[in-house]
C-alpha cells in the first residue's frame, strides 16, 4: 500500500508498519593544502553480506583470483568464541581456512575448508597471492617461533608448505602481492622494522629495509604501474606511504595523519581500478573499532582529505570492532572484505568475514545502517540506501529525504518500540517513526514541524 500521510498535531509524521511516505525526491583541479572539516549533504548506506558464519572467532582475511577461481582465506579460532569486549581474539589459536569460487558472489555460499597444515597461525591473519599456476597463502607460524610459512596449491585439494626462510620475525603482521613477476613480501622483522624480500619461483632475495618501524603493511600497485607499500603502527597516528623504485627507502613518500591515537588496518586502492586514490583504514577510538576512508585525486592529497566513515562499529548502543578492511578490484568494481563483530540483530557477537561493493561516492560519509546515517545527518540531509534487505526500526527527528539509490527492503523487525505522544492514549510500534517537539523516553510531545520523504522503498511489515 503506498500512502501519502502528514499528520499535523504536535508536528508529527508517524508511518505506521503498513503505511510508506511516498514523495518525489528532490536532488540536492587543485589538491587543498590544509585538511578541511566540511560536511556533506549526501550520507549513503549500504548493507554488506556475510562470507563466514562460525560460532569462532574469524578475522584476517585476504582474497586474490587465479586458475578460474576467486580465493578467500581467512583465520579461524580453535578456542575464542567471544570478542574484544568478553574475550581475547588477539591472544587465540587460529588455523587457516580458505573457500573458492568461480564467480564473487558464489564465495557467498562457499564451504569454508582448512589448509592442510596450516594451524596455530597468528591472530589469524592471511595474505595470499596467485602466482606460477598456484595460489599460495602466507602466515607466520606460532608453531615455528612467528616464523612467516607460505602453503600453495594448484585446485585446493592439496597442499605444500613452502619455507620463506624468515625464520623468526617481530610483531608478525605481513602482506604480499605479485608485481614486476615476482612474489613481493613485506613483514615485520625483529629490530622493530619492516623488510621486503622477492621471490622469483626459485629462492628469496635478501631483505630490503622498507622502514625503520614496524607496522602493519599492504601493497598496492596503481594503474600507472607503480608499487606503493601503505602501513601504519598501533599508537602513531599517522599512516605512511612508500613507492618502489628498484628498491625501498625507509623515508615514506607521503604521511597521512590519523583520526585517533590507535590507527591499524590501512588498505589502498583506485576507485574502478583507475580513478582517485581511496586510503580506508579501522581506527579504534576507546569504545569501538569502526572503518573510515579518505579520497583524494592523487596520493598527496590523501594528506588533506575528510575523513568519511564507512562502518560505525555499533548500532543502537551496541559497540563492537570492524577491522582488517581489505580492497579487491574485480572488472572495474571495487569491493570492501573485512572482519565484524557485529550479528545479523545489530548487536555485538563473534568476529566473522563480510564484504560489500563499493557502491557508494567515498567522498560522502557512509554506514551499514540506516538509522545509523539517520543519526549523523544534518536537517535537511540526504541519505541514500543501497540494494539491501534492513532489518530496522527508523526513527528520524530531523527533517531529511530517504531515498533508494537502487531497490533497498525494509523489513520490519520481530522486536520494535512503542511510543506514545500527547494527542493518543493509544502505543504505537511504527516501522518508520518520524517525529517534530521532543522524546522523553517512549512519549512525543510539544511543538515542532519536519518534513520527511522516503523515496521507493520496498516495506516488509
């Protein structure tokens, strides 16, 4: 049923479960020097899909394409069901698990399989390559002294364990990639630095000092051809970018300054493969982890970008982490992998392996709530929800345009909230609750006028 309804009263705009607001929707070359505080008119969401679902921990995910298939690998605990706030993930036994699939989509309905031999890896954390017929996973080894191990396989039925020769290593984040022919592999060597050694299908070169800090890397290589190594360090809020040029300099290239004191996770990649340079990272900020992005046309304007959220890491009162985001380009479309706490009710669980397109403008602030980019809007803000079933209850209290960017579902939840206001003696339980004068608990009361329009939902009541 598709209504129009405005009910005036004490400045009340209330949609019931079985009633939808329907009204059209009104549309609202130099790099700066100094990062601005603007804010946006546009606020987007999108709802991501769940790869893993076990009830232990995972996280430290990493994906690459190769012999037909998509592969994903990840971590999973033998002993941590909870999470950050119950638990200790960091401290936790993970083996290594991957799933393959012929299409993206199709790692949706994967069946997570354990890579032989590869167990008691740290904090679950993966990086995978595929290169001489071969996809190959690395990990450092806790079995082995952090000792950093490769497994490869040529279809997954089978594995080998490969010795890098990095016998042991400092606080083990590593990444690798497949560049100029060769396997490149940064890790965190003892003294406190990042190395980076090639492997060119035969033996592995020596060390490279790539910093003079250890850190957590990635690689990316931009559609000019060039390499760049992005890392960060727990406690310097700052992230620093370093670019290949037959060899590594441990002076960065560009640094990019933080948001909070605890940085980690950065993941660098060009919006379509080719457009502006898109740098997200999983910022802790003393209650949750969350996962935030700054855009800019070249890398030197990374360092005065907005800083625009991509996840909250809570929902409705709930914190949790979202972390370890990893981009992967696929035909020109960009992807975002990354680990969650969060459970399909909006509450906080076990860490599992999500993903979701980047469908969105990252120069605009974005969530995987609606209520969430209800909340963070300005009167008079946009908010555009992408393709997507939601399970939300929406309370707006603010006047602003909900509208489709493609065709999101809303779904009413099992479990809503009743509210009362002045003109009723009656408790209602809306789907959508949009409301002028003040809440104080479950009760609307005194004046007030917004104006609200939601724009070509589909509403499961």
């Amino acid at each position: 049923m598709i209504k129009k309804l405005f009910s005036t009263g004490c400045a009340l705009i209330m949609i019931l479960s079985v009633l939808l607001i329907f009204t059209p929707s009104l549309a609202s070359d130099s790099e700066p020097t100094t990062r601005s505080s603007r804010s946006t008119s546009t606020i987007e969401v999108s709802d991501p899909i769940r790869l893993t679902s076990d009830s232990y921990y995972e996280r430290g995910q990493s994906i690459t394409k190769g012999g037909g298939y998509y592969w994903l690998f990840w971590g999973r605990s033998t002993d941590e069901t909870g999470n950050y706030d119950t638990g200790d993930p960091d401290g936790a036994t993970y083996d290594t698990y991957f799933m393959k699939a012929t299409t993206l989509a199709g790692l949706e309905s994967g069946s997570p399989t354990a890579v032989t031999g590869a167990d008691n890896i740290y904090q679950g954390q993966t990086s995978c390559v595929y290169y001489g017929g071969k996809v190959w996973v690395f990990a450092a080894d806790e079995n082995d002294g952090h000792g950093i191990k490769a497994w490869h396989s040529t279809n997954g039925l089978s594995w080998s364990e490969h010795d890098t020769g990095i016998d042991a290593c400092g606080a083990p984040h590593l990444w690798a990639t497949v560049y100029d022919g060769k396997i490149f592999l940064v890790y965190n060597a003892v003294g406190n630095k990042l190395e980076v050694r090639t492997y060119a299908g035969v033996s592995w070169s020596s060390a490279d000092d790539a910093s003079s800090n250890e850190g957590m890397p990635r690689f990316y290589e931009d559609s000019g051809g060039d390499l760049h190594m992005i890392w960060c360090s727990w406690g310097m809020p700052a992230y620093y970018i370093h670019t290949y040029n037959n060899g590594w300099s441990t002076t960065p290239d560009h640094s990019i300054t933080g948001t909070e004191n605890d940085d980690c996770d950065p993941t660098l990649f060009q919006i379509g493969g080719s457009g502006d340079y898109c740098l997200m990272y999983a910022p802790w900020d003393g209650t949750q982890q969350y996962i935030a992005a700054w855009t800019a046309a070249t890398l030197s304007g990374l360092e005065y970008a907005d800083s625009c959220k991509v996840t909250a890491g809570s929902y409705g009162g709930s914190p949790w982490v979202d972390m370890w985001p990893i981009a992967f380009n696929d035909g020109g479309n960009d992807y975002l992998f990354y680990t969650s706490e969060r459970k399909d009710d909006g509450t906080c669980g076990t860490g599992n392996i999500w993903y979701m397109p980047v469908d969105w403008d990252t120069y605009n602030n974005h969530y995987t709530y609606i209520q969430n980019a209800i909340d963070n809007a300005d009167p008079g803000d946009t908010v555009i929800v992408h393709d997507g079933t939601y399970n939300e209850q929406l309370i707006i209290d603010k006047s602003l345009t909900l509208q489709s960017g493609s065709k999101p579902k809303l779904v009413a939840p099992d479990t809503r909230s009743t509210y009362t206001f002045q003109e009723s003696g009656y408790s209602w339980d809306p789907l959508i609750f949009a409301y002028g004068g003040s809440l104080s608990g479950s009760h609307v009361s005194g004046t007030g006028t917004i104006s609200v329009t939601v724009d070509c939902f589909e509403i499961d009541c």
